[in-house]
C-alpha cells in the first residue's frame, strides 16, 4: 500500500485539477511547485512539478518535470523515488515523448512513450523488459503530465457548474487509454501557509479497492484564479488518511490571489 501513496502525489501534483484562462495559458516556462506530503502525523515526503523550454523533434517544445521521494523517517520503512517527464506542443498541448521512471521500495519501472499522430499510435518502450509495443490513441490523448496542463487551459471555469464533469483521454502506462474523469464540487475558501485562497473544489474518480475505500476517495483544490494552482489533496486510503499541501512556488505567470485578512 505505501508505494502508492507516490502516486496519489503524483495525482495531485502533475494531474492536478484546473481550469482555463481564456486569454492565454495559466503557465509559463520557469514555474515550479513544490509540495508537502502527510500521511496521518508523519511528513512522508516531498514532490516539486518545474516547467522548462526545451527542443525536440526540430521544433520548441515544453518539458514538464516531476518529482517526488520519501524523507525522513518514511524513507527508512519504505524508499520511494519518482520521476515523470512529459515533452508537449506550446500551443495545441499535444504530448510527444512521456517518461516514466519509479522506484516504490524496489518495485521499478523505466518507461518511455512516443506519440506518432500521423499513425495515431503510441510507441511504448519498456526499458526495463527490453520489450516495445503500440497502443492506439485519439487525437485529443494526454500524457499524466501534459494532462494538468491542458485542463489548466481548455475548462471554461467561467461556466463550470456545481456537478459538472470534465472528462480526458489519458496514456501513462503500458496497456491503453482511459478516461481521467473529475467532478466540480463548488468554491470554498481554503487556509493555506500563504494566507486564505479562493479555491476550485473537484473530486476526481479513481478505482476503489486496494488502496482507497471508495471511487469517491480524493478531493482537490484548486485556486480560482488565473494560475490555476494545485493547493490540497484529500484522501481517504483503505489505512488512514493522507494530505498533501503546496509547501512552495515560484515563476507563477500570474498574480497568485491570496486574503491576508
């Protein structure tokens, strides 16, 4: 159970939950996150999310780059190190190159998916396994990574209702496509480190089972401005609770609204 506690790090940090800036993207090259993990009293870790330009296939691409690990007295029950990496178009949000590299208390994977849109098929290399296989995708797929992304710019928050459902095509992993889907609970007011935040509140679906009690299991909050930043997670596990709070940031595009009061 605890090597995917990461991963609902991963669900928070990198997929996120966001909404749009008609005017323009939520996000420039230079932004960077860096969030706190809590599993009941304990601090079990630290994720940071960076945007950077980078070059790629002959044109100028963003690359997104997350990262999370256990500390502290986490590490010595249970070592966890994550790195995921998505290449995307500045404009259409399209994902060419996703990559994959987690090692969860010595369970390893080392994956890295290329997006052939002339074939609309994804080219997944396990390199762990020297092992390749194609996976067919739509034309609107994401990455896990380039997924926050896109939803940060394309959901008109401006007409988001309470019980609207946002839907995506998601490829992260080495068998298919599936629909990442969230739910819009409604604005709250949420105490941060950095003051009162105007937030987005979302509850994304995930598989019940081995790990969260129900499919209803994580809450999301996102503030309600024109970054679109990822503030909290929530979640109920099948053994105890865990939060996750943004700890730090910087190179927002954005002024970050905060009440002092």
């Amino acid at each position: 159970m605890k090597k995917k506690i990461l991963k609902l790090l991963v669900l928070f940090a990198i997929i996120g939950v966001a909404e749009v800036n008609a005017q323009g993207n939520s996000y420039k090259a230079g932004e960077w996150f860096k969030f706190r993990i809590h599993y009941g009293i304990f601090n079990a870790s630290y994720a940071t999310l960076e945007l950077k330009d980078a070059y790629l296939n002959g044109k100028w691409m963003y690359h997104a780059v997350g990262y999370g690990e256990t500390t502290g007295l986490a590490s010595w029950f249970f070592k966890v190190e994550d790195t995921y990496e998505s290449y995307f178009d500045k404009f259409s949000n399209k994902p060419y190159k996703f990559i994959r590299k987690i090692d969860e208390g010595g369970y390893t994977k080392d994956m890295e998916i290329n997006f052939d849109y002339e074939k609309d098929k994804a080219e997944v290399l396990d390199h762990k396994n020297d092992k390749t296989t194609y996976i067919d995708f739509t034309k609107d797929v994401q990455d896990l990574i380039s997924g926050f992304y896109y939803l940060r710019n394309n959901v008109d928050r401006d007409h988001l209702k309470v019980d609207d459902y946002i839907e995506i095509d998601m490829l992260y992993d080495d068998d298919e496509v599936f629909k990442f889907k969230l739910k819009f609970l409604g604005k709250e007011e949420l105490k941060t480190k950095f003051g009162k935040v105007e937030c987005l509140k979302f509850r994304p679906y995930v598989q019940s089972g081995r790990v969260f009690k129900e499919k209803e299991s994580l809450t999301l909050w996102v503030s309600n401005d024109d970054n679109k930043i990822p503030l909290r997670i929530q979640a109920d596990l099948r053994v105890g609770s865990l939060k996750a709070d943004l700890d730090a940031y910087k190179g927002l595009k954005n002024q970050f609204k905060i009440n002092f009061d």
